[in-house]
C-alpha cells in the first residue's frame, strides 16, 4: 500500500535526522597536509633539499553552539515521534478494510487512488491520537517456514490450525486436523466479512515473497495474529528502508496496536518514543512479554547465496545443508 510506504520512508528521514543532528554535538577533526618544494630563487626550485611537507591536524569543538545543536536535535526527535503517530494511524486504516477481495466495500483500485491516499494522509493529526476503530481478537498457534534453494527457488508456508486443533475435525487416514478460521466470519448482514458461502474469511495468515524485476527476493513470514500484518510491515522497514540484515531486522523491538486502539512497545525501544507518543494522546505502555509480538522466519538473497534469520521470541532455526 503506497500509504503504508509513504510512512515508512517519513520514519527513515527522520530518523537520519537525528542522527545527523546527534553528530552536531562530537568534535570535528580535520588533518590538513601539504607537500611540494620550497627555494628562494626560481632556478634553485628543483634542486636537491627543496622538497617540503607539512602535516597539520586540527579539532573543532561545539563550545559556542550547543543550545543550537540541542534545539536541532529536540526538533529532529519530534519529527521522528511525529513520523512513528502516523505509520501506526496508517496501520489502524489498512485494518478497517480488510476482507475477500471480491466482497470489499471499496474495489481494491480504488483503495490505491492517489485522491483517497491524499485525503486519509491529510486526517492524520501529527500532535494527537485518533481512536481506532474496534476489530476482533483472534488467537490461535501457528508456525512459519522459509526456503531457498540453490537454484533460486523460494517457498514461504505458514500453517495455522487456529485456537489449539482447529476445527476439531481430522481428515480420516492421515492425522491432519482440519483448520478453523472461518472463526473470522461475523454474523452481520451487509458487513464485509459476514459469512457466506464461496468466500474466505478475514484471516492473518501471511505467507509472503518479496520480488524484484520478477525473481524472488526473500521468502518471509512473522506470525502472531494480529501482528502478523504489523510485522510484516516493521520487518520489511528495517531491511529495505534501513539496510538492516535480516536477523537484526527481526530482533529488533516491535510495536503493536491493538484492536481497542492502545499501543504496545517491546522492551527495547527508546523511552523517549514512548513519552512522545503519550505526549499526543496515545495509549501506549510497555510490554515486558515478548510472546504479543510474533515470531518471524526469513531467507533472504545476497550475491553469494543466502541469507537465513530466526527470531529469538519463538522456537525456530536458520540452517542450510
């Protein structure tokens, strides 16, 4: 979704900005050098013992200009606090639509007009919360794979059975249990995911493939109900809009927005996003238990084969053979 691009790149120039700001406040050093020949006449320039150098280092320190530089960086800080408000508001949108893309109140195209993108951009408030509109709470147990191969082949699977064994039902012969996730089906008429034969469920089951000029790129996937989709987004932040490889792409601490609108931080994140965020009327607390925020698999490629990461929070392993 452009929205959702549009914000990440937002929170990748703010957070350059403070890191440029940051750099206002250290000793610059220059190390100036000459070297050549020196005579007092013309014709003696070239001879030998004319040749000269000097070497002269030089520190500059920000004696005169540290409430300047402290000024630059508050700013460059709120602008990053601002950056993070709206990237979860762009978020909260994309889960209000949702459903079987043949039973969406709006047609997909529509959801990507440049019009529309303006106009949910322009609702955002920087300096306030908004509410979020309410979404059900799903649960269940599910686990991811990612592979490659040597001939650049890439599976990404996820299996989700859904609230412990699913449906309850096996498939007779085989120990397959079927699963449940027509769960996510409400019973409202004219809503876009009431239940209906011959349509899929809203669901959170997001096996992806990332791809460039048409070749797979990396085969991903984080999994954890709800923060499936947010991780997805997080995940794909760090690795191409920071540079990040993708193992500290996946230990890094997340962010999660619930279905009431609240905001859950993971250990680890900078205490003052946290205070910027409350500051704007954001519900935000930080979360001492990992499990809320997912766990996530990733092979990604590089120019001599692949990379593979595992994320701490769950049981996993990247391994070749």
């Amino acid at each position: 979704r452009p929205d959702i691009l549009q914000a990440e790149s937002l929170l990748k120039g703010t957070n350059a900005n403070i890191g440029a700001a940051r750099a206002n406040f250290f000793p610059r050093i220059t190390l100036i050098s000459n070297v050549g020949f020196g005579s007092t006449d013309l014709a003696g320039l070239f001879s030998g013992g004319t040749f000269t150098w000097a070497f002269a280092p030089r520190i500059t320190l920000p004696i005169f200009t540290a409430g300047a530089n402290q000024a630059t960086l508050e700013v460059a800080e709120k602008d990053r606090d601002i950056a993070v408000a709206r990237y979860e508001k762009a978020i909260q949108t994309a889960f209000r639509e949702v459903a079987d893309r043949d039973h969406l109140r709006v047609a997909p195209e529509a959801l990507l007009a440049p019009e529309r993108l303006s106009a949910k951009a322009a609702a955002i408030r920087p300096d306030r919360a908004a509410p979020a509109a309410p979404a059900a709470a799903l649960a269940g147990g599910t686990v991811t794979l990612a592979a490659a191969d040597a001939e650049g082949r890439m599976v990404s699977f996820i299996q989700s059975n859904y609230t412990g064994f699913g449906s309850g039902v096996v498939v007779p012969g085989t120990g397959i249990a079927l699963h449940n996730r027509g769960r996510g089906f409400v019973l409202e008429p004219g809503h876009p995911n009431c239940v209906a034969g011959g349509k899929r469920p809203f669901h959170t089951i997001l096996p992806a493939l990332v791809t460039r000029d048409g070749l797979p790129v990396m085969a991903f996937g984080v999994m954890g109900a709800h923060m499936q989709p947010q991780g997805h987004v997080q995940l794909m932040v760090r690795l191409f809009a920071y540079g990040q490889n993708p193992q500290a792409a996946l230990d890094a601490p997340r962010w999660h927005v619930a279905a009431d609108g609240s905001v859950q931080l993971e250990a680890g994140t900078p205490p003052e996003v946290l205070e910027g965020l409350r500051r704007r009327g954001h519900r935000v607390h930080l979360e001492t238990s990992r499990v809320l925020f997912g766990g996530g698999q990733a092979v990604f490629r590089v120019e001599a084969g692949w990379a593979a990461a595992s994320d701490p929070r769950k049981d996993g392993q990247a391994v070749g053979f």
